[in-house]
C-alpha cells in the first residue's frame, strides 16, 4: 500500500550506556501502543512496520525486546498515526501521522560521541537519553566486564559497570556542547530514567535525576534548558507482573521478560506523546501572513494535548 496521507519525518537518536535499555526502550514503545486505550472516545492510536515507503497493512505485533547488543548502528522505521473518531475541527487538526526514523546507536559510541556515531545526533529532532541507575557504577570500582571494550555488552550480570556519575555528567554534557555548536535548530532532549521495575524506591520523575545522578547532574539540566527544551521521564521497558503488582515481569538470569503476555511496559509512551506534543504544536504556529492568520481560526488553541500516561 502506498502512503496517500502527509506524513512528518521525525527523526529520533537514542544515546546510552551500554546496557542501559536502549533497544528495549524502543521495542516497548510498540507493545505500549498495542496495550494502550483502544477505548479512547477521541482517538485511536496505531503503530506499523515502514519501508520503502509502504507500510504493514495491519499493525504490526511488536515482538518481545530482542537481547542482542546493538553492536552496529541500527536504525528502523515507524508509521505512527493518532487518528481521529469524531469529526470535529479540534479533532481533525489534531490527526497527524508520523514517520519516526529511530536510531539505535551503540552504547559505547554515543557515550564516548566517536566520530562515527557524532553525525547521528545532529539534524535529528528528538533525542532520548538512557540513564540507568540499576547499573551505575557508584563507587567507582574497575568494571568486571572484559568484553566491554568493543561491544555493546550483554550487562544484565555486570557488577560495576563503566558509568558512574562522573562519566554520565562529563559525556552528556559534551553531547549538549556538541549539538549546541552543530545545530542550528535543537533537537528535543528526553531525559529517560530507565529499569523502575527493579528500583527498591519509589521516587517520582521530578526527584529522580537527583536522587540516582546526584545535585551536578540535575544542575546540567537545569543550566542546558535555556538552550533545550529537556524533560525527564522515569519507566520500565518490561514492567510488572499482572498477579503480583510489585514484582518485575524480569528474570534477573536470563534477562528475559518471566511472562510475555503480560508484557506491559509502563512510563515509556510519554517521552514520545511529549515529543510529538510539541512538534505537532510547532507545525500549527501561525504563518507569517499576520494578516491571514488573525482572519484564520488559530488552531493552536484548538489543539488536543496527547495525554501523559502512568
Ligand atoms: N528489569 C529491567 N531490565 C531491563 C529493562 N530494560 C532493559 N533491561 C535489561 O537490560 C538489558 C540491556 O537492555 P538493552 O535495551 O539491550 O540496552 P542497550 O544496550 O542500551 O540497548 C536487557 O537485555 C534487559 O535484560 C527494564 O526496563 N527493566
Ligand atoms: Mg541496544
């Protein structure tokens, strides 16, 4: 089938450390979809397969996570449409489909910002960054995982891994540098904390930067969102178990999900509904012609937020 709606690129850069959930972030967004409010009185939401510019005649079930480490960079594609069922004016200019052209770069890579991966965060509108705080190295001890040097590192056993929060506040805020002298127009930054499902705390999104990275790491966002517009969203790409709330659908062994039919990943949709949120917004700023958007309806305040998940 042949796409006949406009459709918006939007490109998306993941950066993280190795292991700091990265590619399942990405693959619970589909599954977040699939679960999500297919009641909605106002919209329905769908997520397909794109290449070649055809897409999935049916949505497209997302499988499990895949437990490879992302050794090169990946990048794949989605149809996402919020389609309206009523047919209202509000509703109509608030039906946008997306092609979001997702990056999956290597751990590694995007910490250290290799040349080979630099240009992947340049000329993208949204970038989400993985902060793992089950696997941060806090006391600064030699990491344990030979491997660690040249793939994106099978981490779920990995004691002390690389990152501390030394090396997470140094390299986030030269990516920040990097893309404030490259770019002339910022990508949106969605900060992602990420594995709540095997936090022992129950700490909410606003606390949670500080809480696991510390007052410096918290200070960078404030002082970069001047110059970006950054958010910060806490989540579990394999969430809970149905019959039993507080226990992670994980298995710590093997590193799978212990049930895939309750897979429900939680938290994950919103940095994507934030960001979109606000591209849709952008895309509704009156036009130049002063004259004709004050005889237009301005549809801005006419816009339906995305609604913020829990
Ligand atoms: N408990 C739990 N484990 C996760 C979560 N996300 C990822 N993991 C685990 O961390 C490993 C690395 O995740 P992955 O997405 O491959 O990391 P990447 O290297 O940043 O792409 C996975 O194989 C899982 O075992 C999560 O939300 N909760
Ligand atoms: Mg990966």
């Amino acid at each position: 089938m042949k796409l006949e709606m406009p459709v918006n690129t939007q490109r998306i850069a993941l950066w993280g450390a190795p292991g700091s959930g990265k590619s399942w972030l990405a693959n619970a967004l589909g599954r977040s979809l699939m679960n999500f409010r297919q009641d909605d009185p106002d919209f329905s939401y769908e997520l397909r397969e794109y290449s070649d510019e055809k897409f999935a005649p049916f949505v497209t079930p997302i499988a499990p996570p895949i437990y490879q480490p992302t050794n090169d960079l990946a990048d794949f594609m989605w149809l996402f449409r919020r389609k309206a069922k009523q047919k209202t004016f509000a509703h109509n200019i608030s039906s946008n489909t997306h092609i979001l052209h997702i990056y999956d770069i290597n751990g590694l890579e995007s910490v250290r910002l290799t040349d080979r991966v630099k240009q992947n965060y340049t000329d993208v509108q949204l970038i989400l960054l993985t902060l793992d705080p089950v696997m941060l190295n806090k006391d600064g001890k030699k990491t344990v995982n030979k491997e660690v040097g040249n793939s994106d590192g099978q981490t779920g056993s990995n004691e002390h891994s690389i990152m501390t929060r030394e090396l997470y506040l140094l390299s986030i805020k030269r990516l920040l540098d990097y893309i404030g002298e490259t770019n002339n127009k910022h990508p949106l930054i969605a900060v992602c904390v990420t594995k709540q499902d095997l936090w022992k705390e129950d700490i909410p999104a606003e606390m949670a930067i500080k809480h696991w990275f510390g007052q410096q790491m918290f200070d960078l966002f404030i002082q970069y969102s001047g110059e970006f517009k950054i958010k910060t969203f806490i989540m579990t790409s394999c969430g809970w178990l149905d019959d039993d709330a507080r226990k992670p659908n994980y298995n710590k062994i093997t590193g799978k999900l212990l049930n895939v039919s309750q897979w429900k990943p939680r938290g994950v949709i919103n940095p994507f509904f934030w960001f979109l949120d606000n591209r849709e917004r952008e895309m509704l700023l009156p036009k130049k012609n002063l004259f004709r958007s004050f005889l237009e309806r301005n549809p801005l305040r006419h816009f339906i937020s995305y609604p913020t998940v829990d």
